[in-house]
C-alpha cells in the first residue's frame, strides 16, 4: 500500500467585524458602521450581493480540498456592547454568521488567542467560545476555563468530518483498493495549540493564552506541550484503536501564534528563538505564526516549518500600499505517512497560494498577475533571510513551493 498524504491548510486572519460583519445577513448593533456600509453599497452595487460565502471569495474549492483548515478568527463573535475600555479596536461580528460563514469554508480550527477575543470583554469570549461549540468548530487559545484556553484541540487526519475520503492517494499506478480496504488504515491526531504575545493587559485574564519571551513561559509552555502531549479521549467515532491511544503521542503538533509588531518585515530575535524553541524542546511540527497584516518569511527549520506572518486573508482594513497588506495566502503544508513505522507523519513540503483581499472578498491570483510575482518575491527574499529557498518553478496551480524535507 503507498503511503497516504494529508494536506493541511493555514490561513492569517478572518476579519469578520465592522463592515463585513453589516454586509453580511446578521449585523451587530454599530450605526457608524452601518452607515458606512451604506454609503459603500450605494458606491459599488455588489456589495449588495454579499452573503456568507462571500468573505472566501475565490478560495472555496482549495479550502475544499484540504484535509484540516485551521485560521485564526481576528474578532470576537457576540452582541453584547460593553466594550474592552480604550482599546483602539473592538470588534465584533455577530454571532449568527459564525457557522454560516465558517462551515462554508470547513474550517476545523479558529485560533482565538488574539487581540480581539477579549474586545467585548469576557461576556463576549464567552459568547465566541459557545458559538464556536455550537457550530462544532475546535479551538484553542481562550477558553471557558484555563484548561480549555491552554490545552490543545485534538483534529484527526483522516478529517471524520470531510464527506470524501479525506485523503489525497498518490496514484502511483500500483495501489491496490483490497489491500487498502482489509487492513485498517491508522487515524493520526493532530494537536493544536494557540497563544498570543499581545495585548499585554490581558495577561491577567486567566482564561486567555498570553506568552511572552521570559523563561518562566518557555518552562510554562515547554510543561504544557510534552505533558499534554498525550491524545485525549475524544477519539473519532469509527476509531478502532483504544488503549494504546491513551498514552501515545500525537502524529503532529501545530502552534498557533498571534505575534510581533504590525507592518514588520522580519520577526525580532526572540520571536525566531522561540520558535525554534518550540520545535526543538516542544516537539512542536508546523508553527502557524500571524498578526502581521502582511505576508512575512518562512524558515524550513529541522525537517520542521515555521510561517512567520501568514497575512491577512480577509478584512475591512485601510489598505497600505508599502506593504500591501491586501495580498496574502493560504499556506499548505502536505505531510505524508513514514513507512515501516506506526502513526508517524512526516513534512513534506509547503506549498502556498497567493490571494487578495478585494471587496472584502479573498481572491486566488493568477501565476501570470503581478501581485502573485510579488507575493512570491517577497516571501523568496524574506525566506533567504533564513536561509531557506523556494523551487525556481511554481507548482501546476501556481503555487510557491518550499521541500521541507
Ligand atoms: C440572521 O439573518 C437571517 C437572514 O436575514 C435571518 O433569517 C435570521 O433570523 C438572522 N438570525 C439572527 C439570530 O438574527
Ligand atoms: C508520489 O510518490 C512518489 C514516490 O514516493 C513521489 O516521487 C511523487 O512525487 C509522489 N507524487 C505526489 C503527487 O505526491
Ligand atoms: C507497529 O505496530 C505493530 C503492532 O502494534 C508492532 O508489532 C510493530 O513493532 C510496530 N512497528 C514499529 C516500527 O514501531
Ligand atoms: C484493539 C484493542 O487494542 N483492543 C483493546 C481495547 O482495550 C481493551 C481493554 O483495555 C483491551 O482488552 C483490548 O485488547
């Protein structure tokens, strides 16, 4: 039997507040942004047309195709209005489009360790936090009790949840359908976890996954991903395997992290120390780095990947053009299963898509369009700071390609 790939699909930020959240069906009560929202319709009548599939644009039928796809929700989810005192930013979307827009997409995972799950205060993290349970979306980050926020979420690959095989076979003309049916083919947990290095006056809130670059967090945060490292009982339903899946350790380990100033090309020091922290002493596989607004570089680390800076994948931000916070990607990550040995996955390579964020809709670009040629060359140059290089040739949809390993 070949082995089986999975694909992993990661994306920055889900925006969903302000003017999106008035031009989707389900509005908070905000008039200033409902009154903009107005104005801009008036302006550009497809705004008019904008439903709960509009904030992915073009993107579905790759979102689609992926095995998990985790983001990370860059807005609190609730109606309540007492909001987080002078905070420049509060933002809310109403609780109703959460599964409309989430499901459509099929998104496994929302990081929610961020600086806007605590904009409406705890009432409304609270109020996220239930509306991602009721919409069976896994979390991490924040919680309704510090176990919730800190421990990881546990996904599964094959994906229960795709109605297709969940899988991309790699057809090398010899594989043998009996043979794949008889034997019982492993399920792989994937752990997520999710934290964030800002604001830092939400350290204090207990339920909320602060970091920062001390040695007391890396004690903290080392602690926490080799001793809840093991699988927790929520196996898949159709699991075959019981008792060895107490003990054992996850097939794969993501870190989830909001970091880093805004408009910044190149991490700090110690944002790249702490995630090679995380890959050599924390087992940790993919680090899903965002909060940069634009794309930043990718480090092969140890057969491992670092993503910097995701960028934004969809918002209502005033557009910069120096660092064109309008462009971004969805970043896949394709590992695949080591033979000769149980419940082991290995990184393949990355592979990422550029989009743009237009009419708060995420567009897939063109291997032909310029901005696609500069999303590439700022994440080649970026990436060379680091010492990894991209293939010269784009993969048959356009993709950038890195080998990891
Ligand atoms: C959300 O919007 C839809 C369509 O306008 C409406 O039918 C539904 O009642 C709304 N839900 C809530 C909770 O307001
Ligand atoms: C399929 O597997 C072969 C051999 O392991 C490898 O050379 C090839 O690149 C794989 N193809 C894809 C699409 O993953
Ligand atoms: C794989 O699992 C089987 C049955 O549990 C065991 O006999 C075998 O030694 C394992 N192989 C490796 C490489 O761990
Ligand atoms: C397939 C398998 O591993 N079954 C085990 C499930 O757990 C019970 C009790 O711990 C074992 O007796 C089975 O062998």
């Amino acid at each position: 039997m070949s082995p089986r790939t999975f694909t992993l699909t990661f994306l920055g930020d889900i925006m969903l507040a302000r003017l999106i959240d008035q031009l989707l069906p389900n509005s908070t009560n905000t008039p200033t942004d409902a009154h903009n929202a107005e104005v801009l319709k008036s302006k550009n009548p497809s705004l008019a047309e904008y439903t709960p599939s509009s904030p992915w644009g073009t993107t579905l039928p790759l979102l689609h195709s992926t095995d998990l796809l985790t983001i990370n929700l860059e807005t609190s989810a609730t109606a309540t209005s007492q909001a987080w005192p002078d905070k420049k930013y509060n933002y809310r979307t109403h609780p109703a489009n959460i599964p409309d827009v989430l499901h459509l997409a099929r998104v496994d995972y929302a990081s929610l360790a961020n600086n806007h799950i605590l904009d409406f205060c705890e009432e409304g993290m609270i109020e996220t936090i239930w509306t991602l349970k009721q919409s069976k979306i896994s979390f991490a980050g924040a919680g309704e009790s510090i176990d919730e926020a800190f421990k990881p979420a546990t996904l599964w690959l094959p994906n229960p949840r795709r109605t297709h095989t969940g899988m991309q076979q790699n057809h090398t003309g010899h594989d043998d359908e009996h043979e794949r049916t008889s034997t019982p083919s492993p399920n792989y947990a994937v752990h997520v976890y999710s934290a964030s290095d800002h604001p830092a006056e939400w350290k204090n809130v207990p339920t909320f996954h602060f970091i920062d670059y001390s040695p007391a967090t890396r004690t903290r945060v080392k602690r926490l991903l080799t001793q809840s490292s093991t699988i927790r009982p929520d196996t898949p339903s159709g699991s075959s395997e019981n008792s060895s899946s107490e003990s054992r350790s996850p097939a794969l380990k993501i870190f989830s992290v909001h970091w880093g100033s805004n408009y910044k090309w190149t991490p700090s020091d110690e944002i790249q120390s702490f995630a090679h922290f995380l890959i050599d002493e924390c087992g940790v596989d993919i680090v899903h780095g965002h909060s940069s607004h634009h794309v930043q570089g990718v480090e092969i680390y140890k057969g491992k990947v670092i993503i910097y800076g995701c960028g934004d994948f969809v918002d209502d931000y005033v557009f910069r053009k120096e660092f064109r916070n309008d462009l971004g990607a969805a970043w896949r990550v394709i590992v695949s299963e080591v033979q000769g040995q149980n419940q082991s996955l290995k990184l393949d390579r990355l592979e990422i898509f550029p989009t743009r964020n237009k009419g708060f809709r995420a567009c897939m670009l063109d291997s032909k369009n310029r901005d696609h040629g500069w999303v590439r060359e700022k994440i080649r140059e970026l990436s060379l700071g680091f010492g990894s290089d991209c293939r010269d040739k784009l993969g048959v949809d356009g993709q950038i390609i890195f080998d990891i390993s």
